[in-house]
C-alpha cells in the first residue's frame, strides 16, 4: 500500500480567522499609536510569519518597532481567546467533515503547515479535537517562513511520504509557491484570503470552490 500525504493549511483554508486575525492586528497599531492596516492589506500576509508579515506591513519602521508589533498582535490574539469569543473562528462548511472522510481512509496520511505559533495550533486542535487527524503538524515556530519549502519537507521527512504521492492545500500565494517550492502539487480554495486567479498564477494546480470537490481533485492528482 503506498501512502499518501494532504497538507493543509490552517487560517483562510480550514479555518475563518479573519475576525481574530484583524482584531489582534488593529490592537497591535493601536497599542503603539500607529494607524492600522487596512483589512485587506492585513489578510494579505496571513500565512507568513510574524515577523515576516510585520516587516511587509511596516517595512520602513525600525526593528523595534517591528519587535513591539509582533508581541502586541500576540497579547491581542490571546486576550480575545481568553475572552472566550471562540466562535470568531469557525470552521469553513464542509472543512471538518472533508477531514474525517479523509482520515478515515488507511492509505492517506493528514498533515499541518502553518504560519500559527505552537501555542496558537495546539489551542486550535484542542478546542477542535484535531489532535488524532494529523499525522504531522509544523508551525512557524519551527521552520522560516512561508513560501520557504522547509514545512512541507519535514511534513515528508516525518511520514515517509515521496513527494509524488503528497499535496498542498491552501488559501494564499504563499500556499502555493511553497508546494512549487518543495516540488509537489498545489490546490488552492477560493473562500480564503487571497484571490483565485492569483493562486493559478502562483502554481494553483487547481482552485476549489467548496470542500466537497476536494475527493475528486486528490484523484485528478494521484489517479
């Protein structure tokens, strides 16, 4: 039996942050009395890390300044989790089921590459009971930032899995040029982040419109 591997991505792809990744933002300008982006530009570095996606935002402020957003975005993050306001972040309709039919098949392996902390993804699959899905999770604590290819190596490095038999699915630009990256394939979804046309642009082997057509894409792929 050849395994075979499916990667998600977290925020724009399995789960809508927006509301708490836009929250946490604005609370880190605000925090320094600087204006905050605009939520277009702020969904538009989700799935970079951090520091990365700090340095795009603010590319003219100097590294402390930069250092305090990081941190300020973090307490923003984590005091509207303690406020218990959880629901801000559902799931996409069909995302946990498309996870439980997939898990359920005993030649296909589950894994995580996301631009969440640690902290931020053991919450998540916590709350969600993800745990038992996923065969492998990486996060930015780990690894440099996306579009870098180093998630989805160590996603490989830890199943076995050929990168011929593995797939990337994701939201962002950064999705997909990390699968080109890495040398598998990429299927973008069209309820995230960043447009569908830039996901085709950026390598998208093929743009969904809703979980349920991601059985066939995985058979389009694997044959």
């Amino acid at each position: 039996m050849t395994l075979k591997l499916v990667i998600f991505d977290v925020d724009g792809t399995l789960i809508d942050s927006q509301a708490h990744i836009v929250g946490a933002m604005n609370a880190a300008f605000d925090g320094l009395g600087l204006t905050p982006p605009s939520r277009e530009q702020t969904l538009s570095i989700v799935g970079l890390s951090l520091p990365v996606a700090m340095d795009r935002l603010m590319p003219d402020a100097d590294a402390a300044t930069q250092s305090a957003l990081v941190e300020g975005y973090k307490q923003g993050f984590m005091r509207m989790r303690t406020e218990g306001d959880e629901a801000l972040s559902p799931f996409y309709p069909g995302a946990r089921e498309a996870l439980d039919r997939l898990a359920a098949q005993d030649d296909l392996l589950l894994g995580i590459a996301t631009g969440k902390s640690r902290r931020g993804m053991d919450h998540l699959m916590e709350m969600h009971g993800l745990r038992r899905l996923f065969q492998t999770v990486q996060v930015a604590d780990d690894h440099p930032s996306k579009p870098n290819p180093s998630m989805v190596a160590a996603c490989l490095s830890e199943t076995g899995v050929d990168t011929t038999h593995a797939v990337i699915l994701g939201d962002t630009v950064f999705d997909m040029e990390m699968g080109r990256n890495a040398g598998i394939p990429a299927i973008g979804v069209n309820w995230g982040y960043h447009p569908a046309e830039n996901l085709v642009t950026a390598g998208a082997m093929k743009v969904l419109t809703h979980f349920d057509q991601l059985d066939n894409a995985l058979n389009e792929i694997w044959g």
